[in-house]
C-alpha cells in the first residue's frame, strides 16, 4: 500500500519538471484573455450604437468613435503584452523609478503644459488625442504598493503603515488638485484592498476606514468640494428632486435600464440612450446602452463577464508564486471591481454620480490602454506562477 | 518581531476580499432585477418620448360655382421662415429679419411665438416676399442662419366680397371645435385652420383633406435627427355649388341698391330717413332646395381673415358698422309679417276652418275681445274671399281666422298656426339659438311659452299675420313659399351639388334632400296661389306698382308682401315671390331691414332680380307707392 503512495511523488516531481522560466508563456491564463477581448469587442458594439447619431448634431461621426476605440484597443493589447512579458519582478524593481516619473508627471499635467477638458485639468494634448495621465498612474500605485508591502513581507507595523500613506497621498492629492475625485476614490480602493491582503492589522484597517468616513464627511461640511460635485455626489439621494439639473443624468440614466426591461429593445434601438437623453453615454454611462438595447439578459452577461474577469485574476492572486504577484493581481482587482461597481451602480442610481470609466467599454484611450495593462500585469503574474 | 503574513492568513484574507467582490456584484445584479423587470413597466412610456409628430395640413379643397367658376382657391404665397432652434445663437439674425421684412421686432416675435407652428418646424413670419428680398437672403446666407425660403399656400377669395356669407371663411381651430372634433378623430391640432362659416364650415370634410404626418425622431435637445415615417398630405376635394355666381352678383347689386334708395327715401312715421342698416336675398330652385344666390348686406371680404389688419377685424364685428359678419339671410330673425299669411291661409283651409269661399267683411278694423286691430292705414277691404284677402293683404280678414282658430281649439288644437308654419320649415332649427331671449320669442315655444292662460285671442289674431311672437330667417321664408311653390315637397335648402377630387372626378353628389312631404290639394293650393298672384299682377295687388311691366306672358308670377313691424324700429320689408306661378322655377325672398313697407322696399328689390333672373334688361330700382 505505501509503496504506492511513496511512487506517486516521483510522478509529480516529473511532470513539474519541464516547467521553466522559458516557457512562462506556456501557462498564459487564456480563459482571461478570452474574457478581456469578449469586454473589449462588446465595448465596441456599444459605442457604435451610443453614437450612431452623433454625426447628425455636430459631433464625430459613429465611425469616428468607433476607429478610435479600435485603435485604443490596439494599442492597448499591444500594452498588455508588454506588462505581460517583462517580469514582474523585473517591472517592480523599476517601480521607484515608475513612481517619481508618475508623480512628475501627474505634476505636469496641473501646469499649463496639461488641458482642461470639462472642468479637469487632467489631460495632455496631444494633436488631436488626449492622454489622461492618473489611468496610467493608478497601475504605478499598483506596482509601488505591491512592492512595497511584499517587500516587507506583509509585516506593516504603523511606521511602514505611514510610509505606504505617504506614498498614496502624493499621486491622491496630485490628482485631487485636477480635481478628478473619480480616480482618487479608485486610489483608496486598491490601497485599502492591498493593506488587507498584505496584512495590515484588522485595527489599522479599522482606524483608516474611520478616517476615510470621517474625512468624506469633512470634505462635504468644510466646503472643500464645489457645489456642483456636492449637488452630483447628492442627486442619488433624492432623484426626484431636481429633475431638470443635477439628476437629470441619473433619472434619463435609469430610464433607459429599466426601458430595457427582459430582452431590451435590440442593438441600436434604444432611444432613451441613442438620442442623448443619457449623458456621456459613450464614456461614463456606456452601461445605459446594455441596459436599454439588450435588457436583463444583456446587462446580466456582461456583469458575468466582469465576474469572470475578476474571478480569473482572484485566481491568479490565490495561485501566485510569490507576495508580490498576490498583491498585484489584488491590486488590479480592487480597480476593476470598485470601477464596475461604482459606475454600474451609477447608471442604476445606488452609487453617487462620479466620473469613473467601465473598464473596457467606456470610450476612451487612456481608462482602456490601463485597463489592458492591468490585465497584462495579472497575465505576468499568473503565468509566472511556477518559475 | 511579528511574524511575516503566513501563507493562511493570506488565503483568509483573499476569501473576505472575495466575499466583498461578491456581494457587491450581488447588489448590481439586485438593483438590476428590480429595474428591468419589477419596476420596468412604470418607464417604458419615458422611453418614446424621443419620437414626434409633426403634421402638414393639406392644401385645402378649391369651392366653385354651379358652372365650375372659381369662388375660392388656393394661391401660392412666397414665404420667409425662420428655425427657432437657430435663433439663440445667433439673436442679431431676428433685427435683421425684421428690418427686411419691414416689420417691428415685436410683431416679428409675436409670430415666431405663435401656436400654429410645430416646434419642430420653421416658423413662416414673412409673408408675400418680395423676389429682390428672397434673393437679398440668399445671397447673405451667412448672415440669416436658420431662415429660409418656402412656399405656402393660402385662401384666396377670386369674387372679392361676392358670396361672403355663403363661402365662409377659415381660421385657427379654437379650443372649443378642437375638442369636439377630438371626440371624431379628425388629427386635429391647435393651430390648424378650420372652416369658420359657411361653406367652409359645412363642407369641412371635404374641403380639408388629410394632414400629411412626419414622425420625427429627436434627441434630448429637440434636434431632429432622422424622419422614421412620412405620409405626405392628401390634398382636399373640390366642392361645386348651386350658387351660379352671375345670379349671385346681380342679386347682390339689386339689394345693395335698394337698401341705398330706401336710405334715401323718407319714414312719415319717424318722420326721417329710412336707416335701412343691411338685408338680405336669397334665391331658391323650389324643384329641389337649390340655393342659386344668397346674400347678406352689409358684406365683407373675407381676405380678412388670410391678412387682414386688426382695424379690418374690429368693422368686422361692429355693431355701428352693422355687424357684416352676421349672415342676415340664414341667421338673421325677423318677423314674417303678411308673408306669413300664406301659412294662415293653408292652416285655415287644410284644418277646414273656412272653405275658399267664406267671407269676411273687412271695414279696416276688426274688434277682438276688448281690443280693437286695424289694417295698415285702417283702409277696408269690403267683403274679401280668401284668395282677395292675400291679394290685398286684408289684415282683418286673417285676424278673424286667428280668432276663429282660438275660439274653436278645442277642435283644432291651441297651436294650429303653429304646427302649419313648423310643417312649412318655419322656425326649424333656429331653436338652437344660444340667446335665451330670442328663443322665447320662436313661435315654437307658444303658447306653452305663456301657461296659466297667458295666451289669449289677440295674440293668435296677431301670429295669424306673422307679427308678434313669431321669428323666422329669409332663408326659411323662401323655403317657405318654396314648398307651396312646388306642390309641398319641403327640400333642405342645399348648396353644394358634387364634391370633386384633386384630379377632377367626382367623388360624390350631393343629392337634393326631401325632409318632408305636405299635402296641398288643387282645393287648398289653387285659391291660395290665385290670391298670391293676384298680389303681383292685380291693380289691387300689394306688389302691383313693383311689377308693372313685367312680362307674366313669360313667367306668371304669385307673391307676398310683407311689412315687419319691430317696437321702436322702423319697419323692415319683406317680399317674396316665385314664378313660374305653375310650375316654378325661382323663389325669390328679399328682406331689408327698417326699410320701409315690403311693397315699397322689397318689392322692387325682388321685381329687379326677377328681371335678372329670366334676361330682362335691368333698370335702376325705384321706390313704388302701396301699402304693407
């Protein structure tokens, strides 16, 4: 009996064998990279229905929109073969340098050589492409953290605790100054994911939940924020209360979901949305789309596909050779997660109307080059998993 | 030294961040249930808010007479619009509009903010542009964004103030009709035209056509993005008339003129001129109700009403001007006076109250009760048959009848009179006159109007020769005389004869329409026509001055004179003749208003459309001497 259970290790050890560095490319999670192109093929569609009559009032044709979410696309797989590829062990060793180049830059953009486009100086220009430095800068916070605490092998005593908020408040306070509250709320969300897997004690996590309720509140009572944030922040609240300004987004918004009803009102039928009754509904309230022309079992599958998408990088977290890489793939899912809930959930009136891009499907380069590159870095840390 | 996070407790924390993500994707998939399918039916309406209809009123309907000349057309009218939606950008482009136009920019907002027009659509605010303006426009386009050239069109009346009354006119639909022809589904909307009067009313449904319907798709800020479906409008039929609009302008010039000699003569009762404010004249087919002519004076154009000034609308309606928007022939209400001896007279025979031989010895009065009524002028008649009677229009003789009828109601009915004159079409109809207090004064509504015994002899010695309470149109009065006329067929007086369509086939006739037969024996009809022509063409005839000359070889002729005496008014005169008197062809009613005695006034009036009628030369209206 035990001489069979003593032959069966030395069958183990032989099929671990051939596994090396080499041939990383061997474990590619292709489940994952199925996932994120079916996202990516669907934003596609949705933009195109979104503004298929843009044209016709004075905006970019729908072919417009549509090649240069293309050409995101392409840009952004090209991205995320990169991160992929380069280790990333390698990658977190050039983190330092990643985060004084991001926090530059993030310094930049607040000078007159960056743009300010809908009342955010968040963009540079770049002929007729913007580029929105805090999406990239979130993946370099991702990167610094994880290295960081995996660095300290998840031993965070307050002093470490203080550093690893010192290094968040910089790019957080950078980009509050654009003001892109949106982006800082993702920020905290990957920070405090990371403190919780990294291993931060439960009452440090405590304390800086505290801190965060109370500093919200702060920021509402002291007049730090300007009316119209306060005013969007609180239309969810009360949607029936201003329909004609502030909650107009929210109401015409959740008009169109509900339009949608079961089966929805087909691809490029739904009125609330095609017909900018929705707002942004390219960008920030591309959900509204699925939600009218594909319905309950449209909007279903694509939360199943997120689902998926995050379950895949969980995995990648759970099966990672190292700290680092666990902390990674947690850091990209904390990002993924808070932008579907906080955007899915404010097209559906839960969650307060803050400008934060659906990953993969709202229109726009930078949210989806970084979206790709933090698929990419997930990628790297799963198919590195034995080597 | 704390122990490095263990590879447990690093799993742990994976789970509580799993569970995290879970419930949180578990609160979307919840509110997205509860969106989609609990609450989805209460936003479905929200979501075709996006599509509208805009509507193009089809060019309406031409109106022609019975030989196929135009009354009424459609002309095009060079228009300048302007695109609302352009305007806030651009708020320079309305001083420059206006200037071109010549308008202030007032009266220029005042038809930018009018009703009539879609939201949707360019609003016209300039209408007849001149070419050099239109070219003016398009060789600046730069500096006139969202104004534009179109054409529209629009009513035309080709015979001026000929047929006004007749023809009608249209104008914006008011809430009132809006909502009763909501209850037809007609597509009606605020702002469309609709006929008012007339003709234009009453062949509303053809004239009109269908609107054409342009389902519109807009966006958020109300631009238009795409036409879903069009359905362009159909235009309206045609309608052809009775009215021979020749007949029409010569009847038109007879009651202008005599309105303008009686204007000119004088009232030894009032001791001035006759006012002689408007009349009316109207002239019937009796074979089937046709209505050759019909005309009301004053008269107005009802070109008014398609670019009319404010001043043009206020004499419109002016009652020192004589209101010319009342029509006088089909809605004014007059006492018959004499005329209305006629329905005595077939009341007394048919009842068999007197035979046509029964007498009365008229001495110029007659005493009933305590009362004593006279004839005009208190002049006697001697002992009068009927026929005499209504030659000489014996005021005593019909008196006596009214007594009669009175003093024998147990036999005949308290409302002989009355049910003869409803069975003649009198008073039909005008029942529906909104004002309560002509409505007490229809003969209808006596003697029931006047209960506990409030009726006596003397009112039905009055109603007995059409004074008193007694109310009928010029319209019904011809009508009247119609049905004797042709043997007792009471036809509706029709106007239309066939609706045409767009390519000028016909789409229906409008058929003569019989409301009701009466039984006029040779018996009862031949003394009571005997008396009639006898008014014309006996030397004792009321009417005889009038027609003197006229050529009976080529139309005998039966009439009635007839003198409306109005409290504190001047009296107003009634005539009404046909011919031929056997089988006859016209019917024609005249009525001028404090005017005179109807064989003064009237009479000459209906002796010179007579004259028209049949080709005689026609001369200039005299004022005859004679009585009632």
């Amino acid at each position: 009996m035990s001489a069979i259970s003593v032959s069966a290790r030395p069958l183990r050890k032989d099929v671990r064998a051939p596994r090396h560095a080499a041939a990383a490319w061997r474990h590619v999670d292709v489940f994952l990279l199925a996932i994120t192109m079916s996202l990516a093929g669907m934003g596609l569609l949705l933009i195109y229905s979104a503004t298929q009559h843009k044209e016709a009032v004075g905006g970019i044709s729908a072919g417009g929109y549509l090649k240069r979410q293309a050409l995101w696309m392409v840009i952004g797989v090209v991205v995320m073969v990169v991160t992929a590829v380069l280790d990333y062990r390698l990658l977190r060793d050039l983190s330092p340098v990643l985060y004084v180049g991001a926090v530059l830059v993030l310094v930049a953009v607040l000078s007159p050589l960056g743009t300010n486009s809908r009342g955010a100086q968040a963009w540079f220009q770049f002929g007729s492409f913007q580029v929105q430095p805090s999406e990239y800068a979130k993946l370099v916070f991702i990167l610094c953290l994880a290295s960081y605490c995996a660095a300290h092998r998840g031993d965070l005593d307050v002093r470490r605790l203080v550093t690893v908020l010192v290094v968040a408040s910089v790019p957080v306070a950078l980009i509050y100054r654009q003001p892109d509250l949106g982006t800082d709320l993702v920020f905290i969300a990957i920070l405090m994911a990371v403190l919780l897997v990294a291993g931060a004690r439960p009452r440090h996590i405590t304390v800086l939940t505290l801190v965060g309720i109370v500093g919200v509140v702060a920021i509402f009572q002291l007049g730090v924020l300007k009316q119209y944030q306060i005013d969007r922040l609180g239309a969810f609240l009360d949607p029936k209360g201003d329909t004609q300004r502030t909650s107009y987004n929210l109401n015409q918004s959740v008009n169109a979901i509900a339009a949608g009803g079961l089966t929805g009102k087909g691809l490029l039928n739904g009125r609330v949305t095609n017909l900018s009754y929705v707002p942004e509904q390219q960008t920030d309230f591309i959900f509204t789309v699925v939600g009218e022309e594909f319905g309950l079992a449209g909007a279903t599958t694509l939360l199943a596909l997120f689902a998926l998408l995050v379950w895949r990088t969980w995995r990648a977290a759970a099966l990672a050779r190292d700290l680092l890489g666990t902390l990674l793939c947690v850091g990209v899912l904390a990002m993924v997660v808070f932008q579907v809930f906080e955007n899915v959930g404010m097209t559906m009136g839960i969650m307060p109307i803050i400008g934060i891009p659906l990953p993969f499907l709202s229109y726009g380069g930078s949210a989806t080059i970084a979206s790709f590159a933090g698929i990419g870095l997930v990628l790297n840390v799963h198919m590195r998993r034995f080597s | 030294m704390r122990e490095p996070v263990s590879p447990d407790s690093s799993r742990l924390r994976l789970g509580v961040l799993g569970v995290v993500v879970l419930s949180l994707f578990a609160a979307l998939l919840v509110r997205l249930w509860y969106l989609q399918v609990m609450a989805s039916d209460q936003y479905q309406a929200v979501s075709t808010n996006s599509v509208r209809l805009v509507t193009t009123e089809a060019p309406r309907g031409r109106i022609l007479d019975r030989n196929g000349v135009e009354l009424v057309r459609n002309r095009i009218s060079d228009v300048v619009t302007v695109d609302r939606s352009a305007l806030p950008m651009r708020p320079d482009v309305k001083a420059r509009v206006a200037f071109l136009l010549r308008i202030p920019i007032e009266e220029l907002d005042r038809r930018l903010e009018s009703k009539r027009n879609s939201v949707y659509k360019p609003v016209p605010v300039g209408r007849d542009v001149p070419k050099e303006t239109l070219i003016y426009i398009r060789e600046h386009a730069s500096e006139f964004p969202g104004v534009a050239h179109t054409r529209l069109t629009e009513r035309e009346y080709t015979q001026g103030e000929l047929a006004a009354h007749v023809l009608g006119y249209t104008a914006e639909i008011n809430s009132d009709e809006l909502a009763a022809r909501k209850r037809l589904r007609r597509g009606y909307k605020p702002g469309d035209s609709i006929g008012k009067t007339g003709v234009e009313l009453s062949f509303e449904n053809d004239l009109r056509g269908e609107p054409g319907i342009e389902e519109l798709e807009v966006d958020a800020a109300g631009r238009v993005l795409r036409t879903l479906n069009s359905r362009p409008p159909v235009p309206g039929h045609d309608v052809k008339l009775t009215i021979d609009i020749n007949v029409q302008r010569m009847v038109e010039a007879s009651l202008a003129e005599g309105l303008t000699v009686a204007q000119a003569s004088r009232d030894r009762e009032f001791k001035k001129h006759f006012l002689a404010p408007g009349g009316a004249a109207v002239v019937l087919d009796p074979r089937d109700g046709s209505v050759l002519a019909m005309a009301s004076n004053p008269t107005y154009n009802a070109s008014i009403y398609v670019d009319g000034t404010v001043d043009q609308f206020k004499r419109l309606q002016d009652a020192l001007l004589h209101s010319p928007l009342n029509d006088r022939a089909t809605e004014g209400l007059y006492a018959p006076g004499s005329t209305f001896k006629l329905v005595t007279s077939i009341a007394a025979l048919s009842k068999g109250l007197i035979s046509p031989n029964t007498t009365v010895d008229d001495k110029g009065s007659i005493k009933i009760g305590n009362q004593v009524f006279r004839n005009a002028g208190s002049t006697p008649h001697g002992r009068v048959r009927l026929d005499q009677a209504l030659t000489v229009s014996s005021d005593v003789f019909f008196y006596s009848l009214g007594e009669k009828f009175w003093t024998a109601r147990g036999r005949y009915g308290e409302s002989a009179i009355q049910s003869t004159a409803r069975d003649l079409g009198l008073g039909e109809g005008i029942g529906r006159v909104p004002d309560p207090e002509i409505r007490k004064h229809l003969h209808d509504s006596n003697p029931k109007a006047f209960p506990n015994g409030g009726w006596f002899a003397g009112d039905n010695a009055n109603l007995a020769i059409g004074q008193g309470e007694m109310a009928i149109t010029p319209l019904q009065l011809a009508n009247a005389y119609a049905t004797f006329a042709n043997g007792g067929t009471l036809w509706a007086p029709r106007l239309g004869t066939e609706i045409i369509d767009v390519n000028g086939n016909r789409v229906r006739e409008v058929a003569p329409r019989a409301v009701r037969r009466i039984d006029l024996p040779p018996s009862l009809r031949n003394p009571i026509l005997a008396g009639l022509m006898g008014a014309v063409k006996d030397p004792k005839g009321t009417a005889y001055g009038a027609f003197t000359g006229f050529p009976y070889d080529r139309m005998p002729l039966a009439g009635k004179t007839g003198t409306a005496e109005v409290a504190n008014k001047q009296n107003s005169a009634l005539f009404t003749v046909f011919g031929p008197a056997s089988n006859p062809q016209f019917e024609v009613t005249v009525l001028l208003e404090e005017a005179g005695f109807g064989a003064d006034a009237a009479a000459p009036v209906a002796r010179r459309i007579m004259d028209g009628l049949i080709g005689e030369p026609l001369k200039p209206i005299g004022r005859t001497g004679g009585a009632d």
